[in-house]
C-alpha cells in the first residue's frame, strides 16, 4: 500500500475554507485516496473519496493533482465541528485502510 | 439506521487480567472490523470478518488476543493476559462488503492496564 505524508497539524478560521494536503507520489494506478476524519472520543469517519477526478460531497471536496502524486481535501466553509484529525488514506481493492498519524485540524472562532 | 455498537465504553483492569469488548455491527453489515488505537497514533487493523469468517488476523497478537464472530452478526475481542501496552481504545467497524472501504466506526472502548 502506497504511504502518505500530510502535515502533523493545521489551523483554519471559522467560516474560512479549510485546505488539507496529502502527498502520496507512489499511488498505484489502481489504487484510490480515501478521507476519513476522527472528532475527539469517536471513532473514525467517512468522508470522500477518489481515483482520478475531482469529487465533491456534501461534506468536503477532493481535488486530486492530474499525475495523482498529491491531493487536497477542501471543507468549504469550516465550523467548530470540523475540528478533527484528518486521515489521507491510499487504498486498493483487497486492502487494507492503513491510517498514519493525519493532520491535526483545529478551526478556531 | 442504528449506528455500529460498542460495550463496554471504558474498562480498567489490572495486568495479566483478562478482559472482552463487544461490538454489534450495522444490522445488513457483512464485514466487521477490529481496531486498536494507541494514544496518539491511527487506529491499526487487528482483525477483518466476512460474515462469520476471518478474512485478515495477521496483525492479531495471537498469543493474548482472540476474537470471534459467531452467526455473522455481533463479534467479541478478547485480550487474555493482558498487558500494560495493551492500553488503547479498540475500535469496531463494519461495512456492506469487501469492496468498498466505506467503513462505519462505533464510539470505541477505551481500556486502560494497570
């Protein structure tokens, strides 16, 4: 399974859109890129995910570089409820999740 | 829809003490999902059922852990003799199938060994 890198922690103003990176230069052609966020005393949750094109849910948006190395998850308009870690998570079919240490994200009023 | 359920919520014990979580999945689920999260850290992978059945254990410490999964619906983790890194919160999920990896979390257990 390909590794990725995202930055240990983040800031973002409420209201603003927040914009998490991810690097993952060694993604498999087969393989997609999953988000998940973990609110404080919870367990994990799904957010989007992707192979080669943009997605957008209602909970965020995934913008995916064209040679797939990188990609950036966007939360339009960040709430305090939005304060999480956030996991980047490079999966394929038959595999496993395998979640490093994410980005820390506090939004702040 | 009922969320995933897990019990108890927090458990203490002592080391060399044995202890046992519950988790009942997504009623439909057919792949449960056991997790341990070390402060700190994203949660690791223990063990994938497809039903009733092991898919994936090889993260499983088999000299202390078990699970089981019987008629393919609730499922039970037990840690026996427990350690002081054993310490973590062990989280359950489960989803539809083996394809997609929309993996739905319960609140977790946290244990502490003392």
């Amino acid at each position: 399974d390909a590794k990725t890198t995202q930055p240990t922690s983040m800031d973002c103003a409420e209201g603003r859109a927040a914009n998490l990176p991810c690097n993952h230069s060694t993604i498999s052609g087969n393989e997609y890129v999953y988000w998940y966020r973990q609110i404080h005393s919870q367990g994990p949750q799904y957010i989007i995910h992707g192979l080669k094109n943009n997605e957008t849910n209602e909970m965020a948006s995934l913008i995916i570089t064209e040679d797939r190395k990188s990609s950036t998850l966007i939360l339009p308009h960040a709430t305090l409820r939005d304060t999480a870690v956030y996991y980047c998570i490079v999966w394929r079919q038959g595999g496993k999740l395998i979640f490093g240490q994410g980005t820390e994200l506090s939004v702040k009023p | 829809e009922a969320g995933v359920a897990q019990s108890p919520r927090y458990k203490i014990i002592e080391k060399r003490q044995s202890v046992a979580f519950w988790c009942n999945p997504i009623s439909g689920h057919a792949t449960l999902y056991w997790y341990q999260q070390i402060l700190g850290q994203g949660p690791k992978l223990l063990i994938q059922f497809q039903n009733n059945g092991v898919v994936d254990d090889s993260q499983l410490p088999k000299d202390r852990f078990s699970a089981e999964r019987l008629k393919g619906v609730d499922s039970t983790l037990k840690i026996q003799p427990a350690k002081l890194e054993d310490s973590a919160v062990y989280l359950c999920a489960s989803s539809q199938g083996l394809a997609g990896v929309e993996q739905y979390f319960g609140p977790g257990t946290r244990l502490t060994v003392t």
